[in-house]
C-alpha cells in the first residue's frame, strides 16, 4: 500500500502543476495528514516539492521519467548504437530496493539473457564492498542488466572492465564527453567519479552460472541529494552541453552494454585491451593499492587480458586480481 501511493503521488506530481493532498486522499481513501507524510517521504528521497495553502503540492521542476515503451523506441531508431536490433525484457520501477537485488532474486527461472532492470530510485543501492549507493529519485541512472554465463563462473572474469568501456560508449554516443576508467569499476571524468559498477554472481566456476551487472551512473545530481555522498563525485549533465534524455542514455547503455558482452564471450578481453589503455585513468601513474590496512604502492602499467591490475613494484610487474582491495592515486 505504501509503494503504491507514493507512486501515485509521483506520477501526480510529475507534470509540475500544483496537485491537491486532499483530492489525493480521497482517491487512495487515506487522509490528508497521511498523504502530508507519503510527500515527506519523498522528499527525503530527493524529490524536491514544495507547498502551498489552498493549491496544494508542487515539483520546483517537471520530472521526466524513465518510460519502457521510449526506451524500446529509441532502441529501434538509428540515433542509437543498436547493431543488433535488441529488443530485451525491460522492466522500469519507480520504486526499489535495489535493481541488483531484484534481478538476483528471480534467478534462476524468471530471466531472460539480456534482461533489464531500471529504476527512478533505490532504497538500498548498493556499491563495492558494501559501500551504499546514494540513489536521489528521477535523475540518475540505476540499470541491472543479467547474463547467463555458459562457461561458468571463470567466464565472469573482465565484466566489470567491459562494463565499463560500455558505459564509456554510450557516455560518449550520447553527449561527446570522453570519460576515463579506474580499475576494477569506476568510470571519471576530469579525475571525479561520474558512475560505477557492481556485478553480482551465483553459480560454481566450471558450471553454467549467472551475473548480474549494475551500472550506478549521476546524471544530473542536485546539492541537496549530493550531501550524502562521501567522496568527489560529479554527474555527466555537468559536462555536456545539450540536455540528455534519460531514456535515450538508458537505450544507449542498454545496446552497449550488450555488444561488449557478445564480444568478450567470442573474443574475451583481449580485443578490449587497446581501448581500456587508452581511457585509464592511473596508466603509467604513482597508485597505491589498498587491502584492509595494507598498502602497496607502484605504478600502474594497465590490465592484462584476464582483466588483473597490472601493477609494478620495485621493478617487478605482478598481477593483482581484486577482490577486497582498492586503486587510488598516489598524490
């Protein structure tokens, strides 16, 4: 019942135009004090609404929400990347917990290959290591997409890289902004986080097994929702210079993210290399590599193509292949 008013109350409120609680509340059946609550709510997860006596609730801007069937349109049109001419499972929520969650729970018999999931907000976004991911409603990107992977758990090795380099694409497909790449899954521009990814697996390593891969990406990010975010951050409206249509980038992201995927299952990372290098953010740089209170520093000489860091200490160039460990600079 809580979800499905407030999702009432966001599509009510999507146009701009004042919107009553009282008219609200005799709709859903509910009281006006209870609907004053829903829009608290709300607005704590970065819907910035105001009121007035005898008008009643109001956006201070117009959202523009994700749609399924624009989504699928922009697919179909050749402004968009889509060689293949995918027309996947899309699923859009408004609201979620998480769309890694959602996608992981209906394994193994409720997923088509390529399914989607988009969401204008999370209540439980997650980042790496079980970091939080700040999710404020109806202006970033939130996009779970599943693949089946044939050849069992060693084949997941590289997703987060190809991830990546697909949000790289459709980043640049879309707006002309060439971002940079951290290993093992942030993606930069100008040296500050724009988006990140998070794959989640299930399955034994020589056996058919499934992912689950996250893209968390700020697109337009307000100063209020932004309070909560702990490190440097920026979002891509910032650096472009033209509007970007939400739907269209989650189009964009959707067929890029599939065209990386075919090529690293028939190639592997191999023909990705070249590509990644150029966009490294620490390539041939001072980094220091943190796990738990441990930290090693050296530099950075690129990936190899099983996906491991390539990192040169005192002369030697070891391979490191993540897990519970972190890439920083060493300013």
């Amino acid at each position: 019942m809580v979800k499905a008013v407030r999702e009432h109350l966001i599509k009510a409120l999507a146009s701009g135009e004042f919107v009553s609680g009282q008219e609200v509340g005799k709709q859903l059946g509910i009281s006006r004090t209870a609907i004053s609550t829903h829009v608290k709510a709300l607005v704590n997860m970065g819907l910035d609404i105001f009121s007035v006596t005898g008008k009643g609730y109001k956006l201070a801007q117009p959202l523009h929400l994700l749609n399924k069937r624009k989504i699928l349109l922009f697919m179909s049109q050749d402004v968009i990347t889509n060689k293949n001419k995918l027309t996947p499972e899309i699923e859009v929520h408004s609201l979620i917990d998480s769309t890694n969650d959602y996608l992981m729970r209906r394994l193994p018999n409720q997923l088509t290959q390529g399914q989607v999931c988009l969401a204008e907000y999370q209540s439980a976004g997650r980042g790496r290591r079980g970091r939080q991911w700040v999710s404020p409603f109806g202006s970033q990107i939130y996009l779970s997409m599943y693949w089946y992977l044939e050849q069992g758990l060693s084949a997941a090795m590289g997703l987060s890289l190809l991830s990546a380099l697909a949000v790289s694409d459709a980043v640049f497909a879309i707006s002309g902004v060439q971002v940079q790449l951290k290993w093992p899954n942030d993606i930069y521009i100008d040296g500050v986080k724009l988006a990140g990814i998070l794959i989640d697996l299930e399955g034994q390593a020589l056996e058919p097994s499934h992912s689950v891969i996250g893209i968390g990406l700020n697109l337009d990010m307000h100063e209020q929702a932004a309070e909560k975010i702990d490190q440097r951050w920026t979002d891509l409206q910032s650096h472009s210079e033209t509007k970007i249509d939400r739907n269209a980038l989650s189009a964009q992201l959707i067929c890029c993210l599939h065209t990386r995927l075919q090529q690293h299952q028939s190639e592997g990372l191999i023909g990705m290399l070249d590509e990644w290098h150029t966009h490294d953010v620490y390539l041939n740089k001072r980094v220091k590599l943190l796990t738990g209170e441990r930290v090693t520093k050296g530099i950075c000489r690129g990936i190899n193509n099983q996906g491991a860091l390539l990192l040169e200490v005192d002369g030697q160039v070891k391979p490191i292949y993540g897990g519970e460990v972190s890439l920083r600079g060493d300013e």
